[in-house]
C-alpha cells in the first residue's frame, strides 16, 4: 500500500468517531475525490486481503470504518 493509503488507514483506526471526513482528507492530502477514491479502493484491497471488513465512502462523503472492521483479527 502506499504511504498515504495508510496514512490515511491508520487515521481511520485511530479516530474516536470511527469516520472521516472526506473534506478533510481532501485538503489535509491535497488530492481530489477521484484520487481519494482510487486510495480507498486500494486500503478496501489490503482490509481484504487480511480478511477485514471494508471501509466506504457514504453518502454524506464520509469515510466509514466498518462495525465489523475488528471481527476479522
């Protein structure tokens, strides 16, 4: 994974809210949607890979951990 992507991972799993804004990683990263997007594919690749639930993007553009994102470990 890239440096970002788990940046970007490791700030999801450590936030007390379980979520992100995608405003926020946007401007905090300096990328558009469409990269963030591409980004969010390839974490959903390693989290499944190691046989963990994806993360995703709602519809109110926030990035969500999964509550079944620990059932895995």
């Amino acid at each position: 994974m890239r440096k970002r992507s788990t940046e970007i991972l490791e700030k999801l799993i450590l936030s007390n809210s379980k979520s992100m804004e995608v405003k926020k990683l946007i401007t905090t990263y300096r990328i558009s949607l469409k990269t963030l997007r591409t980004d969010v594919n390839e974490i959903n690749d390693f989290l499944l890979e190691a046989k963990m639930s994806p993360t995703k993007l709602n519809e109110k553009e926030k990035m969500i951990i999964s509550k079944r994102f620990f059932e895995g470990r």
